[in-house]
C-alpha cells in the first residue's frame, strides 16, 4: 500500500473527537503557516503540502457522497484535517466536494418539510414533492374542516326579519272577493302548511329544488346541475334549494356581501337540520315575492286570479311557481317600468308559457303529477290583466274604518287596535259591493246636476251627504255613503256627523204613544200604564201655530227664563185639529211636541233605543218638549236600523257591518244574530201604514218607488242646517243626509251652516236633495227583488183629543163644532188648514228627479213641512231658533235662539203669512 494511503497516525490527546472539533473549526491549526510547514513530510507532493485536494470519483460520486452524508468518511476526513493530514477523503475546505452537501462539508440537517427541496437545483428546487403537494391539500382540508366546526357550532339562527313577517290585514266583500288589502307595510298573508295546494308545493319542488324533501338544505348536485344547464343554454333549475333561499329571504340582509354569503351557508345547515321541511316550504313561500305588490302565496292568489290560494289548480300553481324566478320577466302584464327592451307584455308572455309548460313536465317527470293529470292543462292559465293598486280613497276607506272599529269593539279576545297593526287579519264585511256603487252613484248625479261651488260659492261650498243601507231582516249594513273622497274627506258621513234628525224622528213619539200610552192631565200626577191611553193613530191634536205646549199636569211649559213655550210650524201654517196620521203626512210640529208631552219624552226615549239608537252622546235632552221634533244627532246608519225594526214589525236587529275574521286561518271572530222585540206587531205595523202614507200623498212623494210599496219620513231641521229622508222596504232601508259645515276641515267639531240657496234651492228640505238621492238609489237597489207589501195594520188604542183639540159632544149636533181653545181666543182670526188628506196619486204620475214641486198645484196647496213644494212655505229646524223665510208666498219666522223644529208650511195659495216669536229652552 503507498504512502498516501495509509491512514495517519491520530494525533496524541485527540482521536477521533478531536478530529470532529477540528472538523467543527476548519480555520484551526491549518491557518497558521508555521505549524503547515514544520508538519509537512518531507515525501508529500507540493501539492500535498500546499493544501489542495486530490479529486475524489469525480463531481457526482462527490455529490452522492454528500448526500449520503457518510459519517466515517467524513469523521476521516475531519481527522486529517484536525491532525493537519492529507485531505483527501473529505477535505473541509469549503471549495472541497463536502461543501456541496452542506455547511463546510456536513451532510445537510433534515427538515420537517423539506421546501425548497433540498439537493434539487433550479426550477426542480421549487416543484413540491407528491408527498409535500398531498400532505398540504389534507392539511388544508382538515383546516376548513376545522373552521367549519367551529363555525357551525357558534353561528345562532337568527330570528326571522320584521319584513319577513311583515302583514296586512285583507278586507273581503259581502260576496267573498277582495275589497281591498291594507293596514301593513307588505302585502302578505300567512297560510299554514295544511292551507298550501299540494299542486303548489310540488311545483316548486319540481322547479327549483327535486332533492327538498331529502337534502340538509345544501344540494352540490343541484349547483352542478345548475352550472351544466347555464352552460348548454337548457332549462335552468336553481343553483339554491328552497332552504338556502328561505333562509336568505327572511334571516338575513339581502346585501349581496361575502359575509352574507357565509353566514348563509351555516344558517342554511342549521335551518335544515332544526326545521322541519313542511315549516321550510311553508315559510318560503309565504316570505316570497310574486310581483305586483304581493308577497306570499295567498296574496299572490288574490292578485292573480282573485282567488284564496286553497282554489288554485295545478296550472295555476305552475304559473305562479314560474314568477319565483322573477316576476319581472314572468308577468305577462309586463313590467316596462324595470326593463322596457325586455319586460314587455310579449317577451314576459312567451317566457312565462314555457317554463309553465317545463315545470308541468317536470313534475311528470319526477313523479309527482300523472300523464292523465297533465294532459288536462294545455290552455295557459292567463292572469287578470294588472290593475292599480286598490287605495283606500273612494269610499274603501270608510268601509274599512267602520269594519276596523265593528270588529274592536265587538270581539271577545280582546284583539286591539295594535294587534290590528300587526296585520295578519282576514275581514269579511256585510258590504255589497254593487250596492255601494249605486249610493255612490245617486250621490254624485245630484253633486254633478245641482252642486257648484265656483258658481255658488257662499252657499255651495262643503255640501256634504251621508247615506247607509241595512238588511231590514239582518241588520246587516250592505252600503254606505261616507263621502266624496276618504283620503281628503276624513269624517265618515254615514256615522254620528252631528247632523240633527228633525221630523224623521217623529215616528218614534207614535210608537211611544201606542206602546205606552198618554197620560191623562185631570188625574195632575204622574200615571201607571194601566192609568194611561193608548193612542190610535186616529187621534186628534191641536195643530195650530204658536201652540202654547203644556206639560202632563196640564199646566203651560216655561223655559228656563220663565218664558211660555211656543211651538211654531213651518211657514207658520196652522193646521187647527188634525188626527195624527194627517200631522204625519204634513210634518206639523205642533201635535207631535204635544203628544211627546203627554207620553212623557223619556218614553220616546225608551221607544228609540228599543228601535236601535244609543242612548249615548248623540242622543239629546230629553226633558224639553223639541226633544220629539228630532234634535238627536243619531248616525245615517242607526236611523236605518232602527227604522228596520219598523220594516220587521218591531223585531229588533243590531247593525253589524262584519260576519267573520280570521287570523292565521283560526275564526278569532264570528257575527251572532241577537234579535229581539222591541215592541208588538200592531205597533210597527201602525207606523209603517202612517210612515207608508208619508210617501204617497204626504212630504215624502219624491221617495214613491214605481210598483213597490214604500214607507219613510223626511227631516229638516232649524236654520235650514240638514236635511234628512229616512224610508224602507219590506226588504231594505236606508237613511240619507244632508248638510253644510264651515270650511275648517281640521275642526273636529266644525260649525253647521245655513242652507238656504244651497244648490239652487231657496230652502233644502228632507223631500229635495235626501228624498232624490234615496229614490235613486232604491230604484236600482230593489231591481229584481220581490215587490212585498207591508202588513196590514190592526185597530189600536183610542182616538184621543189632545193638545187643546176639544171633543166632540157626545150629544149629537147638526154642526158639531169644537169649543175654541185658549189660543183661538188670543188669536180670534186664525185660518186652520184642512184636515183632508190629499188624494192618491195616480201610479202612472212621475216627476223629473230635481223637480220638487211636480206633486202639487194652485201655488201653494197640500204643501207641509220638509218639502213645502208647489209653492208652500219652507221649513224650519230645530234648535237655534233662527229666520226662516216662506217661499212662494209663505210665512215668515222670526225666531229667537233656542226655538224648536218648525214643522211643514203652506203657501196658503199664495197668501202672505205673518210673523211669530219661538220660546223655548232648545
């Protein structure tokens, strides 16, 4: 073996520890020269000496070398080196063949992940490792794994949105379609899973997620599917399932931000695994919005085809399944107002055909509709064409209001006005929706023929009618007139105005004198009933003008100031001794505040409550004799249904105006017929007869109905300030109103004007404007309705003579002539009118709508109070006393405030009548 070769001697107090801390310090005792040359041997190369290394295998065995980090040769080497030996197995020197392999010969220190790799030179030095690629898409799964734990398990499910529940509350007509939706800020109804069409359900499954009923509300294969279909140009299915888009509608913000996204995706999970799928599909499509203002199913069904969602088929389920993907542009009625170029009526037509006609398919397809079935559906289910939206202007809003506060003041849940708010409310009303048209419509034609305020504005300005119509056999309010406009007009005409009643209230003092009786004043004190006189409708009372009214006992009334009351017909027509049924015909004043007297007005009061009217603020004092000639101020719709109970023979039934509501498909609500008596047959029947001769040959001729009977009163008032016709049917009846306010709208309590001129007219009465509007109206209303007469009255009470009429002498008497009253001595040239009635007229007679004086003749004859037509005196009212003057040769009044109702005047052919003074409390 040579020299070179042989291994070197280890140097003293070293081995081969020493050779690896010489190793470890390369710069050690070969730096220093001297040491290199005293320990060179003398046979060693120059190069030896010099410190170059022999090559060793070349460049790559150097580099498998390094590789392999062999330690013994690398101890050896380090050896050489610490001993200052030859360095040919390892060298040390950094420019040797170990530096490649790590720092100064080392084998390079393993590391956990070996990027860059290590011993791999360009481009290979930066492509991982299959073991490092595979180890980094674990470890990553695992980290979103991870994350997504902990995501789902903090995330809470958030309580759904107030928009999302948000609800109106729906209004239906007599007949079950829709009056109008409102009282919340969407337009939604919720309905139960059990209330949804199976039709509809399947629709919905089959169009927008086929795996509802079996996913956790996250479908990958229906994405992918999605993708696929969007990148063929098919028929696309939502990428979302139901639940995802349930859960976007109702749960969170529809800002469309990646955080909303996220939290979607966990919310989504959690709803699917904690709800069940029928509270998933019933919410989602309750919270959807279909178009055209309508949110959910019902709403959508109601819109669309006018219908409650339970009555869709399945056609009309895959039509309104077609507009969840957008109603915009599925809406055959268009929707230029979003896309003009491509929203039209066509485009949106043609789409919505199809995919009409795909999701029907599918559902074959899927099995959730038969061949047979769908074979039924090949003509489009078109929808009703849009319609503006329903406001509550008009007279909408005057029906909802009177519904709204029926239904809060008669439920017994204690449901109040803020759980109305809420919405969620299902009303059915009494109201007919024609029948509210047609009291509109008679309304308008006397607005639209006599009213003008640009030409009269002193007199024409704030006219205002009130109307109601009640089911004389329900009670069931079928139409009211509240206004010209509820948006602009916020007082409900056809309740309590204020407006006083007048003589439309004297049918309640008959009854009261049949029912109870009169008392007699010999007796001077108050009578039991078995004491008192039923009065016949026969009977006979003063009706002279300025009559001295007196009370029970006989003696003279005074007001307040100690001052004689005096009661003053209108026109100041005297009338001398007239039956009650005459004073009826004419509206005389003057027997009927006597006759309320000698009943006692708190009877009257007792009958008109027993009738229907609330004994509440609208009822007046009924301890001063005007209380009988009407200066209550009941509603439009209290007068009709208390003159019902006389169209019923004194049945009694309240006024109710809703049958049924529901809340969330649960009655929460449910009208009860609550009839009762509230006087006998005879009595209502006798009235009836006396109101029916009203119409025919009294004040109330302009009301007749051609071929049908017809009962009713007119009304006017003191100063000219309303003007009511309260009449019936057998069938139907209905009160109108007049009156005139001040032009303060904010003013609750608004001041009543003078109508005098009004319309043309010198002086409004009950006969004119009211009588008109109802004749119209009852016209249309009773077309096509049995023509039933009234009942024919029974003999009743007693003729009584009262009010200062003197009887007859039971001792016969050629000439019979009553002894003269008090009166007709103060006044000894007094011209009482005729007791006679007028004659019938002739079935054939009728009279233009606006021409009051068609009935009479001779400038003046038959004319009476509320309707002082053919050139009778005009009417005066009822509380402030006031100027009334005659008409066509008429009286005059001059009265003092506080007078009472002056009932009918008489032209007196022309005569000119005199002056008088009012007294009384008022």
């Amino acid at each position: 073996m040579s020299e070179h070769r042989r291994k070197s001697p280890q140097p003293q107090g070293g081995g081969r520890a020493a050779a690896r801390r010489a190793a470890q310090q390369p710069t050690g005792r070969r730096a220093d020269p001297s040491r290199r040359a005293t320990s060179a041997s003398p046979s060693e190369s120059p190069s030896e000496s010099s410190g170059e290394e022999r090559p060793y295998g070349g460049r790559a065995e150097a580099r498998r070398a390094a590789q392999r980090g062999g330690r013994r040769r690398g101890a050896a080497a380090g050896g050489h080196g610490a001993g200052g030996g030859g360095r040919r197995r390892g060298g040390g020197g950094p420019e040797g063949p170990g530096g490649r392999g790590g720092d100064n010969g080392r084998p390079g220190k393993k590391r956990f992940i070996d990027y860059p790799r290590q011993g791999k030179y360009g481009f290979r030095r930066w492509v991982p490792s299959w073991k490092l690629f595979s180890g980094l898409c674990l470890g990553f799964l695992a980290l979103l794994m991870g994350v997504g734990g902990i995501s789902y398990a903090l995330v809470s499910t958030p309580n759904i949105n107030e928009a999302a529940t948000a609800q109106n509350n729906v209004y239906y007509w007599a007949d079950g379609s829709q009056m109008v939706a409102t009282g919340g800020a969407v337009n939604r109804q919720e309905l139960k899973y059990e209330q949804i069409p199976e039709a509809m359900r399947n629709a919905v499954i089959s169009a927008e997620n086929k795996s509802f009923e079996t996913d956790r509300g996250i479908d990958p294969v229906g994405i992918g599917r999605a993708v696929f279909n969007m990148a063929t140009g098919g028929q696309t299915q939502g990428g979302s399932t139901i639940t995802q888009q349930y859960v976007k509608n109702s749960r969170l913000s529809q800002d469309q931000t990646f955080t909303r996204k996220f939290k979607e995706l966990f919310i989504t999970l959690k709803v699917g695994g904690e709800m069940k799928k029928e509270e998933v599909m019933a919410g989602y499509l309750n919270v959807s919005y279909y178009g055209r203002g309508a949110s959910g199913l019902q709403a959508a069904a109601r819109t669309y085809y006018d219908k409650d969602a339970g009555e869709l088929n399945p056609s009309e389920c895959a039509f309104l399944a077609t507009l969840l993907k957008g109603a915009s542009y599925y809406d055959p009625a268009g929707a230029p107002e979003i896309d003009k170029n491509n929203a039209t009526k066509e485009k949106n037509t043609k789409r919505a055909m199809d995919r009409w006609e795909w999701i029907l398919d599918e559902q074959v397809k899927d099995g959730r509709m038969t061949a047979e079935e769908r074979a039924k559906y090949t003509k489009f289910p078109m929808p009703k064409p849009r319609v503006k939206d329903a406001k509550l202007g008009g007279q909408t809003g005057y029906l909802v209001d009177l519904a709204t506060n029926y239904f809060l003041a008669n439920n017994e849940r204690g449901i109040d006005a803020k759980q109305m708010e809420l919405g969620g409310f299902e009303i059915r009303t009494t109201f007919d929706k024609n029948k509210v048209t047609q009291l509109e419509k008679a309304v308008q034609k006397v607005y639209k023929a006599k009213i003008r305020p640009d030409e009269r504005p002193d007199t024409d300005t704030h006219v205002e009618f009130g109307g109601a119509s009640v089911d004389a056999k329900t009670g069931a309010i079928l139409a009211t007139y509240g206004g010209q406009d509820a948006t602009t007009h916020f007082t409900n005409n056809a309740d309590a105005t204020g407006a006083q009643v007048g003589s439309t209230w004297k049918p309640f003092v008959l009854a009261a004198a049949m029912q109870y009786g009169v008392r007699d004043p010999a007796l001077g004190k108050e009578q039991s009933e078995s004491e008192r006189t039923q009065v016949s409708p026969k009977s006979i009372y003063n009706g002279d003008n300025r009559l001295r009214i007196r009370d029970y006992t006989g003696k003279i009334w005074l007001n307040e100031d100690d001052e004689e009351w005096r009661q003053v017909n209108d026109g100041d027509a005297d009338y001398g001794e007239i039956d009650l049924r005459t004073a009826m015909e004419k509206s005389a004043n003057s027997p009927f505040v006597q006759l309320g007297m000698d009943v006692g007005n708190d009877k009257v009061k007792d009958v008109a409550v027993a009738a229907g009217l609330k004994d509440d603020g609208m009822m007046a004092n009924a301890t001063v004799p005007s209380f009988s000639i009407g200066t209550s101020s009941p509603s439009a719709i209290r007068m009709a249904g208390a003159y019902a109970t006389f169209a019923t023979s004194g049945q009694q039934n309240d006024t109710y105006s809703v049958t049924e509501v529901k809340s969330g498909g649960e009655v929460v609500f449910q009208h009860k017929k609550n009839s009762k008596r509230a006087f006998r047959p005879a009595i209502a029947d006798n009235v009836t007869d006396v109101l029916k001769n009203v119409v025919e040959n009294g004040t109330g001729q302009p009301a007749r109905l051609e071929g049908r009977q017809a009962a009713g009163k007119t009304g006017t008032t003191d100063g000219n300030r309303s003007a009511w016709f309260v009449g019936y049917t057998p069938q139907l009846s209905t009160a109108i109103s007049m009156f005139r306010l001040d032009d303060d709208e904010s003013n609750k309590k608004r001041k009543f004007e003078k109508m005098f001129g009004t319309g043309g007219e010198k002086k409004i009465h009950g006969n004119s404007f009211p009588a008109s509007i109802w004749h119209d109206y009852m016209t249309v209303a009773m077309k096509g309705k049995k023509a039933i007469p009234f009942p024919e009255p029974a003999d009743l009470g007693e003729t009584v003579w009262g009010g200062g009429a003197v009887s007859p002498s039971p001792t016969p008497s050629p000439t019979p002539s009553p002894t003269p009253s008090e009166e007709d001595e103060e006044k000894p040239t007094p011209s009482p009118t005729p007791t006679t009635p007028s004659p019938t007229p002739t079935p054939s007679k009728t009279c233009g709508v606006f021409d009051w004086e068609c009935q009479g003749s001779n400038g003046g004859a038959n004319t009476g109070q509320d309707g002082g037509a053919d050139g009778g005196g005009q009417n005066s009212g009822t509380t402030d006393g006031g100027a009334s003057t005659g008409a066509d040769g008429g009286g005059a009044s001059t009265g003092t405030p506080g007078g009472t109702d002056s009932g009918g005047a008489q032209g007196a052919n022309g005569n000119p009548g005199g002056t008088g003074t009012i007294w009384g409390t008022g």
